[in-house]
C-alpha cells in the first residue's frame, strides 16, 4: 500500500504513522508518502486526517507499478530526457573499461561524429577471476571526468561495491548498478539517498519480480530516476554469453512505470549478433540501448569478444534510424 501524506504533515507526524503502520517514509520536497508491505491494505482512522489517498498494489512492485503510475516515469540527465513523454530511445556506448587516455578520447571522438551524448566506461570490473584486469578505479573516474568536461557529454560508470559509491557517484552523471551487484543493498540504498539517475541492471539469475523489487529499494528511499537495464539472463543455452529475455522486456513495459534499456553486448557475448540482436530490440520501441565499442577490441582488456568496432558501430547506428522512426522512437 502507499499511502500519500498531506502537504503540511509534520516529519514527527509523518514518522508516527509510519512507525505504526511499519512502513517506509520518503518524506522531502517532492513526495511525502509511506510504502507497507503489499499485504496490508488498510490503516488506522486515526491517521485519516493526515492523509490525502492511497494505493493499494498487488504485489510489492508498487513504486514502480504502472498501477500506481500510468506513465512511464521520465528521467532526465542533465540535458536529455527518457521516458514521459519523450519517445526518445538514449544510445548509450563506450567501451567495457576504460584502459588510456589515448583510448578514451578515441571513443569521444566517435561519440562526437554520430552526435551522440552518452558516454559509458567502467572503471570498478565486476570481474569472475581475481586475476583479469579489474580497471582503473578512481584514475578512471578522473579521465572519464575530463573527457565530460572537454565534450560536454553524459558519463556513465559502474557500481561493483559499497567502497566507491561516492566516487561514482560524484564523477558521473549516470550511475550503473551491474548484474552481479543488484542485490547489494548497501549500494541501493545509497544511490537510492540521492537524485542522480541510476541504471540498474537485472541479475542474470533473477526473475522479474525480484529485478523490479530491487528498484523498489532505490525508489523507496527517495530517488526517482530510475532505469531498468535487461542484460540477459542464464539459461540452459552456452552457444550465446546469456539469453537477452525479450519477453521480460514487454513484462516491464507493460506492468512498470520504469525506462528500459536494453544491453545486447553482454547478452549475446559475440560481436556478431549485436547489430542482429539490436534491430530486434529497437524495434520493440525502448528507451535506451547499452552497446560496448572499442577502438580495436581485439586488445581490449576486458569483453573482448562482444565489443564493436568504430565501423561496424557506425554501419549498425545507421541501421537503426529507420527502425526508430517506423516505431515512433527518436534516436538520440
Ligand atoms: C558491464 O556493463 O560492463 C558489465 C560488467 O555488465 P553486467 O553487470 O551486465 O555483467
Ligand atoms: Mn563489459
């Protein structure tokens, strides 16, 4: 149930109630409300007074239910938006970690050429062996940093742990919760204690419910701009890295008020079918796309098999207009 306070609550009241009714209180400028679990649908009278009306959901995707909010929630990054009613589908692109200056500037310069404005590189590697290339940590941020400045572009980066949310926090426009951290609470929280737009990506062992529950932790503390990113999930198929579930994409279009963003590079896990596999998923009418390039991804130092090359970046982005236009979408 979420339950909408007056406008003239008290915080002391606010909390009373709250306390009472065991639920969760945002409580700051924009939105004063409390969320109970979804098996409770009624409150006490005597709180009636502070109340202005309440929703009672299904199951405990409730922030982020599209019966709660009709639209899909927009989400603006600096000087884009995503979501409401833009119809704008964001590429997003980079490279998986940032590994030089040299590099990096690279990949500016390409995002410069197709006027693109998002620009995404990790610097903290979740990485599955101790022993791989595990990024360039902070100095990364600061590079990253340097290139927004000298651009003017967005920078997203990723979340690995609970040691350097601040740092990404403080040096990107975006932040990225990755797969294998989504169920880290430490790092929801925090992202969810402040307002910069938060993209978070679905466990590849984890359902809907537990995926768009995990949003319901960032939401839940505060933040609004939240974005889902399906990346693929683990099945019984090893010929592909994951299988990128569209399925689960109409599911979240569908029953959520959340943007999607979908990740085809860490899906498939071979360059080949990304532009394939990307058509497809414009095609579903998205908010945004996550797609890894590098200037030679022969060399790079970490997914180096999924990584488009500057050519065949430009030949699938080029593809994708039409699709985007026959859709309603604009890409941007
Ligand atoms: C990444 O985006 O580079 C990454 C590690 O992705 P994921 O968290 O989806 O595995
Ligand atoms: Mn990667």
């Amino acid at each position: 149930m979420i339950v909408h306070l007056k406008e003239n609550i008290s915080i002391e009241d606010a909390e009373n109630i709250s306390r009472d009714i065991e639920g969760k209180l945002i409580f700051n400028e924009k939105n004063k409300l409390i969320i109970t679990s979804s098996k409770k649908n009624s409150i006490s009278d005597i709180h009636e007074k502070f109340i202005s009306d309440k929703h009672i959901l299904k199951s405990d995707i409730q922030l982020a239910s599209r019966d709660y909010i009709k639209k899909t929630r927009k989400v603006k990054i600096n000087n884009i938006e995503i979501g409401g009613d833009t119809n704008n589908t964001l590429m997003i692109t980079g490279p998986c970690s940032i590994e030089s200056k040299e590099q990096i500037r690279e990949s500016a310069n390409l995002l410069k050429k197709l006027n693109l404005t998002t620009l995404r590189a990790g610097c903290f590697k979740p990485r599955t062996s101790p022993y791989s290339f595990q990024g360039l940590g902070v100095e990364g941020l600061k590079m990253l940093s340097e290139i927004r400045d000298e651009f003017g572009f967005n920078i997203i980066s990723e979340v690995k742990d609970a040691s350097h949310v601040e740092d990404v926090i403080n040096y990107t426009d975006i932040i990225q919760i990755g797969a294998k951290a989504m169920y880290d609470h430490g790092i929801l929280r925090e992202t969810g204690q402040q307002n910069k737009p938060v993209l978070l990506k679905r466990g590849f062992g984890s359902n809907l419910q537990e995926f768009v529950q995990a949003a319901e932790f960032i939401l839940s503390e505060g933040n609004d701009n939240v974005i889902l990113c399906e990346r693929g999930i683990r099945t019984f198929e090893t010929k592909t890295r994951f299988t990128l579930d569209l399925c689960g994409v109409s599911f979240l279009k569908e029953y959520t008020n959340l943007p999607i963003i979908l990740d085809t590079s860490h899906a498939m896990g071979y360059s080949y079918g990304v532009p394939d596999l990307t058509r497809a998923c414009v095609a579903m009418g998205i908010d945004g796309l996550l797609i890894e390039s590098h200037p030679n991804p022969k060399e790079a130092k970490s997914d180096a098999s999924q990584q488009l090359n500057f050519k065949e970046f430009e030949e699938m982005f080029s593809s994708l207009v039409p699709i985007c236009q026959s859709v309603n979408r604009n890409l941007i």
